[in-house]
C-alpha cells in the first residue's frame, strides 16, 4: 500500500468506524439482513481454529456472527487503524462471547504471525485497497496452514451503478475515483496463488425510501471530502428521488473467493 493511501485511510477515512457505519445503515436498513449469516455458512470456521481477520475495521463480522459460530475460535484481528482497533476491542469485548481474542494494529503486508498458524484468514472488502494485493494475499498465504483456506470478499465489476452514478454527479461525466480492485480481477490474482478457488455469489437489492439514508451513505465516501461536493450530491439525491417516486432501488452483489492450497 502507498504510504499517502495507507494515511489517508488510517488517518481520515477509517479513523473512526463513523464512515463504516454510515454505509452500513444503507445495507443494514434496506438488504436482504442476512449478510452476516450468509458468511459464516460459507466461510470455514472450524472448531477451535485461529482466525486471522485482516482488516477487521470495527469487529462487526464477530459483533454479528450467528450462534451457530463456534465460541471458541481463536481470534486474531487486524487493522491499520488505531480507532477500528479499539472499536473492534471493545465491541467483541463487550459481548463477552469469545474469549481467546487479539486485536492489534497491523499493515497486511507485514503480518504479526508466524507462518501456517492460522487455519482460516479472512480479508472482507479490504483488499481492494492495497496497492498492491497480489503481495498482501501472499502475505495472507503465508499465515494460513497448507490445508487451510483464505476467504477474500470484493464486489463484481458495475455492483451498485445506480449509487456510483449520484457519486459522480457533482463532477459531472468524469469519475474522479479510481476503479475498486472487482471480484473478476480478484479471481486472477487468487488462482495465481492457489491451486483452487471457490466462488459464492450474494445477490441483493436495496430499495431506499429515506433520502438522509443515501445522502449520508454519500457523504461518508471519500470525495465528500472535497469543498462543495456535499451540496451537489445532495441536490443529486433530491433528483434522484424525485424521478424514482420516493423509492431509489440499487443493485448489488458481493462474490466470497475462498482459496486453497
């Protein structure tokens, strides 16, 4: 990761789980609400494994996993922020369920564990912020036993047009972000590094009905940042509404590719 990316992400936009959770009200108020269910069926979760969380952001993955999730995993969280850090400590703290769990800050380039001492490493929607994630899934190799599994979470290429369309309405047809790494490109990386990878869909559509909820989704996104971008977007959200009769429908997936050695 590049040094200014990697501060701008530990300093501004994940500095605080705020943003998270302001694009998590979006998901959590107008999904399908079993996002947290459909991981843990799907992601190896053994009884009494080493689970290595690799930009665990505020712990929400554990905060929410189903009872059916072995208590007694052992759990290793990472984050290069120092405020996701304490959020994810004290939230998973709080609940007083797991009881073998560290937390620390860590860049996925340079891992705290030794080799092959995790049975399952996890990196949910982080990857595509690394500069280079070909490198931070060999690192996650790394750490992960030979018959473990490493389960990387990206979006497919054009998940959510509709809300990438009212980001970049203040800027008119230019984008000013940078294509997010997709689950496409994920794959080619991933079969670069494992002998086999699975692919699990998970389809969704959000209908949203409260303006606030989309404009606060858009204002926690990193271009918000830039002055007078938040009274475009808001204009455009006001558009937006008025056009879809009060009902703003987005469609989106997300694809877990699990490796294996």
């Amino acid at each position: 990761m590049a040094d200014s990316e990697q501060s701008y992400l530990r300093d501004v936009q994940y500095r605080f789980p705020d943003r998270l959770k302001a694009r998590s009200i979006l998901h959590n108020r107008y999904g399908r609400g079993d996002w947290f269910a459909w991981l843990s069926s799907n992601i190896p979760l053994p009884l009494g494994g080493v689970i290595a969380d690799v930009g665990c952001g505020a712990g929400s993955f554990w905060a929410n996993a189903p009872q059916s999730v072995p208590s007694n995993l052992r759990l290793r969280l990472f984050d290069i922020s120092q405020g996701m850090v304490d959020a994810a400590r004290a939230s998973i703290g709080a609940m007083q369920r797991w009881h073998d769990v560290e937390v620390s800050v860590a860049d996925v380039a340079a891992l705290p564990l030794a080799d092959a001492s995790a049975d399952t490493t996890i990196a949910i929607h982080m990857l595509y912020h690394l500069a280079d994630p070909a490198s931070g899934l060999k690192e996650m190799a790394r750490v992960t036993r030979e018959d473990g599994v490493v389960a990387v979470v990206l979006n497919p290429a054009g998940t959510m047009a509709e809300l990438s369309a009212l980001a970049r309405a203040p800027f008119g047809d230019a984008d000013p972000r940078p294509e997010p790494l997709s689950s496409e490109q994920g794959m080619v990386l991933m079969r670069g590094e494992f002998a086999s990878v699975d692919v699990v869909r998970y389809n969704d559509e959000l209908r949203v009905t409260d303006p606030v909820d989309l404009l606060g989704y858009l204002g926690s996104l990193p271009i918000a940042d830039k002055p007078g971008v938040m009274e475009k977007l808001a204009a455009a959200v006001e558009d937006a509404f008025r056009r879809s009769d009060g009902v703003f429908t987005i469609n989106k997936a997300s694809e877990l590719l699990i490796g294996r050695r």
